[in-house]
C-alpha cells in the first residue's frame, strides 16, 4: 500500500474519532434531520446514482460477473425508492442513546443507574450490494457511532454516488460530514490496514458479504467482529410434531428464500415416526424443485434421494438443496446439531413443551426456536426495525444486530458526598 | 515453547471447551455445592497452602522482590479464611444464567425471548495474589463458564495449592474437573501461547495485574480481552462544590488506598473559586502526607507545591501523590479529562445539577460519578457481590466485571407454526 493511501485512512480514522465524539452527544432530532436529508438528496439525484450504477454494470459485464452477483449489484427506480424508504424507516427506530437499562439504589445511598451510550467507531466492509452503503452508514449513525464504510470494487460508482448523498444529508443537518466516510479507492491493501492498522481508530468492524470476506475479516481483524461466517440452520421434526406444522415450516425454511442465512440447510427427523413424516415432507419438497440429500436411514425410506455424504452436513448450500438425517430422537438432534451447528438458528417442530425445553435450552445457537421457521431469524422479523447482519459470536451482540446492538453503555453514580469505608 | 507444551495447551483448550458445554447446563445448586466443597477443602488444607506459600516467598525474597509485591503473595489464616470466606460470597450471588433479560410479542403471534447463558471459555493471567486463583476460578464457575487459569511465576507454588482445592471441589460436587485448570508451568511463552494460539478454545481473557502484563495482553491477544490498563481518576471540584463535601470525597478518592485503580490521580478545581477551595483541599491531603503537583495557575495559591510537569497529567501514581490543576469551569475540566482520560471513573463535586448533569452526560469514562468518591469503582461497591476486574473497553463488559458480565445470551423464539411470508 502506499504511503499515501496510509496517510490517508489514519486521517480518516482520526476525522471518525473526533466525529464521533460529537455525535456522543447529538440528540435524537439531529440525527433524524439528518437521515430525513439524506433520503431527500438520494431522490434528488436519482439519476446520478443510476448512471454511476450503470457504470458499474458495464464493468461486471464485462468481467462476466455471475447472474446473481449482477442482480445484487443493479439499481434501478424501485431499488432506489427502497433506498430512501430505508433511511425513513431508520427515523422511526427508537433512539437508543441516553436510555437508561437498569438503576438501583446501595445502602449508602449511592443511585447507579446504567446508561446507553454510543459504541464509538464502526468499520463496514460489503461486496455488491450498494443499497448497504445507506443502510450501514444510517444504522451507525442512528445509534450515535462514526462509521467507515468500504464498499467493494464491483460497486464503487454506485456506493460513492449514494455515499454522496449521505454527506450532503449529514451536511444539511450540521453534523460532522465524518460521520459517515467512505475509504476512496478499491486498493485491497486499504481492508487489509482497515482491519489490523487502525485498531485506536475502529471499535468494532462488521464484514457484510460471502464467506471469502467474513473469513478474511475474522482472520486479519484486531478489533472485534460482528458477524457470522456461515448460518447452517437446522430444523428438528420431533416424534410428537404436527405434521401439517412440520411440513409447513420445513417448505418456509428451506425455500422461501434459499439464499440468505437463516435458509434452512438440514432436515433432521427423528426415527419414531420418520417412515410417516419423511414422505410428505419429501413429497412437499420435491414439489418445489428441492433436491433431497438423504442419510442412509433415510433412503431406505424415500428410495430415489441423493445419497448425502459426510460434508453434506456442514455445508451452506444457499440453493434449493437439502440434506436430510434420521436422528434417534431429541438427544440425537441436539447431537447432530451441536456437532455441525454454526451457531446460527436451529428450530424444533413439536406439540411437546417438554421436548422443545430441553431442545431451547440445550442448542448453543444465537437464536433457537419452538415451532417456528428459521427464515425468521432478522431484525425486521424480531423487531429491531433494521438490522446490520447477524452475530454469532458469544460477545457483546449475538444474533440480528440492531440499532441497540451498536450501543455500548457507561454507569452513572449519583450520590451526595458518599466516601468509601 | 517445546512441542510438549504447545500439546499440553491445545489439550488444556479442547477440555475447557467440553467442561465448559456441560457447565451450560449445570444448576445452581450443583455449581454451588462445588463452590462450598471448595471452601471447605481451603480450610482442610490450610496447613499446606501455607507451606507452598513459605516456598514462594523464600525464592521472592532472594530475588529481592519489592516490599509491596511482598506483602501481595505473603498468605496467613486470615488471608486464608478471606479465600474460603470470598467462595462462600460467590455462592450468594445470583446465578445469572437462564435468566430472562427481555421477552416480548410480535404481531404474527412469535414469543420473542432474550436468555442469559454462560460465555464460555475464560482465560485469566494475574500475578502475585494467589487468592485470585480461587476468586477468579470461582466467579467464572459462577457464570456458568470454564476457566484456564495462569497465575505469577512468583505464586506458582500457592496457586498450584489453592488450585487443588478448587479441583477436588468441582470432582466432589461432581462436575467436570476441567471446569478450572491452571497452566502447569512457570514458561512464560505458555502466556503467548494461552492469548494467540488458543482463538478456538478461549472466548475472552481477563489480565489481572500491572501496566507491563495488561498492555502485553492487550497486545497480543487474539481474542477480546476485559481489563484496563490505567485508572487516572479524576476529581472536578466545580465552583458550586459544598466546600466540606468536597474535601471529604478528594481526601478519600485519593488516599484511602493509594495503590488502587479507582484511586484519583488528577484534582481539577474551577478557577472561579480556586483560591478558597484550594488552599483547603491542600491542607487536607498535606495533612495526610500526600504530595501535591500542582499547575502554574495553582503555584500562585499555594507557593510550596512541586510544578506540575506535563506527564503528571497522564501519570497513575498509585502512590500519595496528586497533580492540581485549575480549570475553566466544567468546559475545561471536560477538556481536560477527555484528554488525559483513561475512560476509568471521574467524579464533579457540586451542589449544581444541571452542571452536574453535563458532566455526567459528556465525560465518557465507565464509571461517572456525583458528589461520590471515585475509590467506589468496584463490582462489591455496585451490588455485584465480586468482580473480576474492571474494563474500560466499549464491548460487552464495561465498568465492574461480575457474575453477570462473565454471561452471554441467546434469542428463545416460540411460535405455533409461524412461517415468514
């Protein structure tokens, strides 16, 4: 990298510190007006932001980019609209700032109540997808943080033209326009320092992207990391299911949207009644073009299912693929599941309470879940009102990373001339 | 490091990380019965933990080691009864696992539920107290978490005995004897090996003990770490101080134990009535010998004081020492800390409120404090019945590291079949 582009960013990490300091301190209004503007300037320069797109199109096609790396990078009227319409959804997010999580009272009459306060500096590195530069830049700001963004070289024009709009928003609104930055070059060596290099800078970085990417951060990062690798989530049919349920369910984790995370990637049934339950789930499966990978157990049961091999159970195929296993009931699931789990989202579909207790409480996933599709595991879906990804480290945030998620918090003691004993 | 070693380390990892999933589901009573067996086993085995004890301070008084470390590792019965009285505090604190932190509905009819579970593996380093092996061991067991203990070179010996109490503890309750393990060697490339080469096994590590070893580990672990380097406390006497208050709290955040982190190592007084409160103040803690430093602006109040230089400002005496300087009103005492600020505790005297307020909202430190002295920066004085330690990082634990901190959580969803549209 060279000494300029280093000279750069530590002036970038320097300009988010101070942002951030005054954005500590910024109230709810501010930032709000700020978003509000922001949304405004997007709208305004629609068709800048479309014939920076285009350029960025013109590029991947030329590089033969895949179908869906391309469907991820276009924008267009309605992505725009969405754009905007995201900033504003933003704006009705509770402010997290200043909110007081608990207070109590000692004997000496010491009050410490512990308060919310801003995380500080956050890093998000992304791939295709421009609409995540307005997103991650709003969420950041919302909770009060200073954010650098790296958006990736395939959507450069479109991030930096959205980007701009979030300048002029922060501008309009009389914040620091470091609030949000954007690292000005698709140099590779510029993740590399963001990661390892500005460490007083950065307090938390959350990678957005494939595999390749998230491992990259996890591996080279010196600050923590908000999210998650892989999401191999599973669904558990236990003896005492419904059917109707299970099949419902299982149809919606798998294949409502087999692309994201919490898409549903192993089918596990226990052995009680697998020769009922597995040929309508299969059946339902299979009428929507789902490939089926069975154990052998399995396959003594449904005869024309692709034997699925021992990497079958701890891959994220992101497609319209299943495995499936025949488990010797609960403890055989929570076996499978804790030996392959990523940690991500596991469900159980049962009528018994007392089967599913034992499956909440023993899986070690960021999120667990009673009868109830794994497709669900989001931060609209949970409330939040937008998310930043999801975690599935044990630290600080754990599954969907919100607004509140971005917060740290600071202990205020009030008291009336209290010396220690 | 020899082969041997680094083998022993990776085992030492991959039997934490087992102890650590049936730790998950252990109840309190049993971890409890382990804690009391514990105590007990201390007390039986008084007489040879005190024989390890002579060991360790035969060889650090023939390596002429300071009088204060000295008097850290010296263990007689009373220090004793306080390691077995310390356990027995532990089992009182509320298990914090299982508990619910927030549960709520959704539209589509999802519970929504928030639990606290243990982190998982915890590292510590410490140095020459060798009661932290049994109060760190124990707060980790608390939480539900296995612990890799590594204690000083110089407490090698009575660590190694307090330890076997806390194994033959965990064996009679019955729980796994890997839940506490303490590195058995004095190689210090073990500590290098505990922050960098066991990223899978160890969640977090908490370094208990000077400058030298928490920067060391600060910088070279790989995984997040709970700690502070330097607590330089500030004490901001504002012009609406009560006069006798304020005197009261500086007397005791300074010298009720120098040698603590929550020790106040900067006075700041507003200039508007420096001239009566200063000469006042230093009576007081001349009085109690304790040597002042005192700015330009304070020399011409009191002539007898030592020039304050530059690095006083950013100096943890630890020691009876404090450094003066009069400031601007609460603008320039804000300034101040927020340029000398290890992000510890800072406490304003004043009767004002809303002055008082500012401070509270603008110093961004872990622990703010009003009209209280700043020595009650610790997990005890909070309610949290013991801490670990006190961080003054932004992520997951800020402040007193206690029970509660040592804990993650998970998202509990149940549904009645719910899939996502």
């Amino acid at each position: 990298m060279s000494k300029e582009l280093e000279k750069e960013l530590i002036l970038m990490g320097k300009n988010a510190r101070k942002a951030s300091q005054i954005l500590t301190l910024a109230n709810s209004d501010l930032k709000n007006s700020a978003l509000e503007a922001m949304a405004v300037d997007i709208e305004k320069n629609k068709e800048n932001i479309l014939e920076a797109n285009i350029k960025d199109v013109e590029k991947a096609k030329a590089n033969n980019i895949s179908k869906s790396f391309l469907d991820r990078l276009i924008l267009n009227d309605e992505r725009i609209k969405s754009i905007s319409d995201g900033l504003r959804e933003i704006i009705k997010i509770e402010d997290p700032v200043g909110q007081t999580m608990s207070k109590w009272d000692r004997p000496n009459g010491l009050n410490i109540e512990r308060v919310r306060t801003p995380l500080g500096v956050i890093g998000v590195i992304y791939e295709s997808r421009p609409n995540v530069t307005a997103d991650a830049g709003a969420l950041c700001l919302k909770a009060g943080n200073a954010v650098i963004l790296r958006g990736g070289s395939e959507s450069y024009y479109s991030s930096n033209a959205i980007y701009n709009s979030l300048k002029n928003g922060l501008i309009k609104a009389g914040l620091p326009e470091h609030s949000i930055q954007i690292i000005p070059t698709t140099d590779r060596n510029a993740v590399g320092y963001l990661l390892s290099g500005l460490n007083d800078s950065i307090d938390v970085v959350v990678p957005r992207g494939g595999k390749s990417l998230v491992e990259r951060v996890q591996n080279e990062a010196k600050v923590p990391v908000f999210g998650h690798l892989e999401g191999i989530c599973h669904v558990y049919i236990d003896k005492d299911a419904d059917v109707k349920k299970a099949i419902e369910v299982t149809v919606n984790a798998k294949m409502r949207r087999t692309g994201i995370c919490g898409a549903a990637e192993t089918l596990l049934i226990d052995k009680e009644n697998a020769d009922i339950f597995l040929p309508k789930l299969a059946e339902a499966l299979e009428g929507l073009d789902c490939e089926l990978r069975g154990c052998n157990n399995s396959l003594k049961i449904i005869k024309d299912m692709i034997p699925a091999e021992e990497n079958d159970w701890s891959t994220e195929y992101l497609d319209a693929i299943i495995s499936i296993k025949i488990v010797d009931g609960i403890r055989g699931a929570i076996d499978h599941i804790n030996s392959y789990s990523t940690s991500h989202t596991d469900s159980i579909i049962t009528e018994n309470i007392k089967t599913a207790d034992i499956f909440l409480k023993e899986i070690d996933s960021a999120i667990v879940m009673h009868n109830a599709s794994t497709q669900f595991a989001d931060g609209g879906e949970f409330g939040m009102g937008a998310e930043i990804g999801i975690a599935t480290g044990r630290f600080h945030a754990r599954g969907p990373v919100g607004v509140e998620q971005l917060t740290s918090f600071k202990y205020v003691v009030r008291g009336s001339g209290q010396v220690r004993p």
